[in-house]
C-alpha cells in the first residue's frame, strides 16, 4: 500500500508541476490513445481494404504516432531540466504541433470513413491539393521539434551540455532532417500494396517507411540513448552518445537506400 501510496503522490506531484500548456499537450496525446481504441473497435466491423489493407489501419498508426510525439515533446523537456515551457514561445510550438498533426488524423480518418485513400489519391484536383496540404502537414510537425531543440539550445547557451541534454536536442534534430528527406522521398514513392511485415506493415524492398519511421522516432530514441549513456558510461558518455547517433544515421541511410 506504502509504494502505490507514493507512485500516486509522485504521479500527483509531477502532474501538477507541468505548465497549463503541457497538461494539455499530455491530454491531447492520452486523446489518441483513446481515438486509437475506438477506431480499432470500430474496424473489427469494417472489413474495406484499401491497397490490400484495412481502411482504418493508416489512421491508427497516425494516432498512435501523434500521441507518442505528443508525450515524448514534454518528456524531453523533464530530460533536458528545461524551463522552456514557461516561456511564451512555448505554447507556439505547441499549437504547431498540436494543429498539424491533428489536421493529419481528422483528414485521414474522414478518408477511412469514406473508404478512400487519403495518401497518393490523386483522383481530383482536391484530393490532389490534400495530398499536398498533408506534406506542408508534415513537415510543420516535426519542424515544431526542430524549433523546440533551438530553443533548449539557445536556453542551455554558454553551459556545458550534459550528455542528456545533448541527446534531447541531436535527437529533435534529428527527427526534423531525418524525417523530412524520407517524407519527400516517400512523398514521391508509393510503398508496394499488401499486408507486408505484421503489425507495421512495411516490406523491405522499395518501401521508404522504415526509415521513415527511424527519422520521426529519433525524438525518442536518441534522448533515451542519452539517458542510458550517462547513466552507463561514465566519462565516455559523449562519445557513446556520439557513437550511438552515427550507428543511428548509418541505420537510417541504409534503411533509405534499401528503399530505392
């Protein structure tokens, strides 16, 4: 009873200790969560497929992907020991993630309805001009954490960086380039049609969304490679950190190439 006593009071006290702007960032992505089980619910009784895949397959992956981005934006703030969600710039950030990626889950959501495809459907010129407007959607998304590593950066200006502050920002960095060039690759490639892999359903050949997928999540994966390195390592954590991301830039070009 002593330990659920104190994981509900440590629970309680970091809740209250977030900004207004990052209770509803937490909130927001605990929404997708939710949206994700009601869209799988709703799917066990629709049996359309578009391209050899179920109709609201594309929007729960989205959900969940927003929501991980959701959360991951205020964890990497405790990590970094970043005020930065104090500051005015904050909720601008915020609002811009919060509008693109939510423009993304309503738009492909409202396509599953219909049975239509939301990605590559080039039928019209307004599914065409969505298509479009989609990939200005994503690249303001994970913009929104290129502009959250400057503003840790500039926050953390003439300090010695710890390590898990450096992961925090080249991860955020990361996402932007990394998953910039592999959206506008992916933009312009349609993946093969089919199941592919379970669950992610990627194939690994001509298919970009592998590394797609490593350039959205270094927002996770590298802060927590950070983490693990100085906790781990000593004073070596630098360069494990370093080492750890050039592994994870060479796994994402190899990724990449495989997909051409």
């Amino acid at each position: 009873m002593d330990q659920w006593y104190q994981l509900q009071h440590g629970m309680t006290v970091e809740w209250q200790s977030l900004s207004w702007t990052s209770k509803f960032l937490v909130s927001y992505g605990l929404i997708m969560l939710v949206a994700l089980a009601i869209s799988y619910a709703w799917s066990l009784n629709d049996q359309r497929l578009i391209r050899e895949v179920g109709v609201w397959v594309k929007p729960m992956k989205f959900m969940l992907s927003t929501s991980l981005f959701a959360l991951t934006t205020v964890w990497v703030l405790k990590v970094a020991h970043s005020h930065l969600d104090q500051m005015p710039v904050y909720p601008w950030i915020v609002a811009l993630l919060v509008s693109t990626s939510l423009f993304e889950v309503v738009y492909i959501s409202y396509q599953a309805s219909q049975g239509l495809a939301s990605h590559y459907n080039l039928s019209d010129p307004f599914h065409a001009f969505m298509f479009g407007v989609m990939a200005l959607a994503a690249d303001g998304l994970t913009a929104s954490q290129a502009w959250l590593a400057w503003e840790i950066w500039n926050e953390q200006k003439g300090a010695d960086l710890p390590v898990e502050i450096l992961g925090v920002i080249i991860g955020l960095t990361l996402t932007f380039a990394l998953s910039t060039i592999s959206g506008l690759m992916l933009g312009g490639n349609q993946p093969p049609s089919g199941q592919g892999i379970p669950i992610v359903g990627w194939h690994l050949h001509k298919d970009i969304r592998p590394a797609h997928f490593l350039g959205v999540h270094a927002q996770q994966l590298i802060p927590l490679w950070g983490l693990i390195a100085a906790k781990f390592m000593g004073t070596f954590a630098n360069t494990g950190l370093l080492i750890g991301s050039c592994f994870y830039l060479m796994l994402w070009g190899i990724s990449t190439w495989l997909s051409l």
